[in-house]
C-alpha cells in the first residue's frame, strides 16, 4: 500500500492514493463473502487470512484511537532500526 519507487507522472501522494481507490473499487464486502465461502481449500483459507490480518489491524487502530477507515496511518513509511542511511 506504500509506494517505494518514484515516478515522474506521479507524486507518491497520487500514487498512495490511485491504490487506496483501486483497493476500494475491488476489496468490498460481496467479493470478501464470495472468497470467504469459496469451494476451493486455498482459496477459502487465503480469503480467511486476509480478514483476520485486517480485522487484527482495524481492532489496533481503534485501541489507539486512530481512525480505521484513515489510510495514512497504514501507508506511512517506516525506516527499520537495523537500516544505516
């Protein structure tokens, strides 16, 4: 959800954006109920696997106070402890 690379057509702002929109368009309720039910093993147990994950990190945000439906909270960019600039 973080872009890492540049682009001269677009800022990183637009390109942060341009994904939350597509994520939005195609990540809705009907398409996560129709993979969390799907007859294929797999794919039912990746569906299954995508819901806890963003219920575990909606649930954090709102211990933190933060709001869930915000993206900027998940997009921001962390440089790790071990990473020397």
């Amino acid at each position: 959800m973080s872009p890492v690379l540049d682009s001269k057509y677009m800022t990183r702002d637009e390109i942060t954006m341009a994904i939350y929109g597509m994520n939005k368009a195609f990540v809705n309720t009907p398409w996560l109920l129709k993979g969390l039910f799907h007859k294929v093993p797999y794919k039912r147990d990746m569906y299954r696997w995508f819901a806890k994950v963003t219920a575990k990190q909606a649930f954090g945000a709102l211990k933190e106070r933060i709001n869930p439906l915000s993206v900027e909270h998940y997009q921001r960019l962390v440089t790790p402890q071990w990473y020397e600039q």
